[in-house]
C-alpha cells in the first residue's frame, strides 16, 4: 500500500489557511486585552445612565466609551463568525454545544448592540440615554464574560487545533 502525497497546492492552502486563522487568533486576543478599561468604563457610565440619565459627565464618559469599543466589537464578532468559527467547525475542535454557545452569545451581543446603534448620548432625550446607558452597561457585562470565556476556552482550544 502506498502512501500517496497531498498535491503541493493543497498543502499550500491548508497552511496559508492555518497561519491566517493563527494571527486571527492573537489578533483577537491582543484586542481583549485592550477592552479592560474601556469596559469597566462603559460599566460605570450605563449604570449611572441609568437611573440618572440627565448626568453630563457621564454622557460624555458613555460616548468615549461606546466610540471606542463599537469598531473592536464589530471587527471582532465579524472576524469570529465569518472565519474563526467556520474554520473551527470544519477543523472538529470545537464540540456543536461550544460552537452554540459561541453564537448565542454573539447573537445576545449583536442584540445590545443594536439597541445603542443610532443612540446619541449627549443629545438625546434622558429616556432613550437611560435604556442606552442600560444596555451598554449590560453589554459591557457580558462582553466581559465573553472574554474571559474566549481566553479560558476558545483561544486555548484554536491553539490547540493549529498546533495538532
């Protein structure tokens, strides 16, 4: 029985798929690390918008922190959903509930977003600023345990896979 060589090509394209989902992974951990302080400041601000919506600092504080994190957040769902985890899907590593979990917690992210999307925090009226300021105080909440999950599960597992 002969063992028969894969084609140059496929080779090629399975290891320039390999190092592309490589930098995407350190590329998506580095832009963790990156989101602590802004969160804990979309945390505080939501939270104060929240039941005091009239708050100008905290406005501001809400728009900095929501100008910041927007473009992070739809770079890195966008990098997940249409690479990482079609790539992860086909490699195996990930087993179909992790894989679930994943989009369902990108599904409740997209949610929130969605609810701050067109928000303006220092000119709109104090009712749509304290369900904003709710929803990014909740967003920032769950995009933190989103983290902490990626780092404890996702990434290690990835890992995994690329060096198998």
């Amino acid at each position: 029985m002969s063992t028969a060589k894969k084609p140059p090509a496929i080779r090629t394209e399975k290891f320039s798929d390999t190092r592309k989902i490589r930098n995407l992974t350190e590329e998506l951990s580095r832009e963790e690390y990156q989101l602590g302080m802004p969160l804990l400041d979309a945390a505080v601000a939501g939270v104060i918008l929240g039941f005091k919506p009239s708050d100008r600092e905290m406005r501001a504080q809400a728009r900095r922190c929501w100008e910041t994190l927007k473009p992070q957040l739809n770079q890195h769902l966008l990098s997940e959903d249409e690479t990482v985890l079609p790539w992860a899907e086909i490699a195996g590593g990930l087993s179909p509930e992790v894989m679930d979990r994943i989009k369902k917690s990108h599904r409740e992210m997209r949610s929130l977003i969605s609810k701050l999307n067109g928000v303006s925090f220092e000119e709109d009226p104090d009712k749509v600023v304290a369900a904003a300021g709710k929803a990014l105080c909740l967003l920032a909440v769950k995009l933190d345990d989103l983290i902490a999950s990626e780092e404890m599960r996702l990434l290690p597992a990835l890992r995994r896979m690329l060096f198998a």
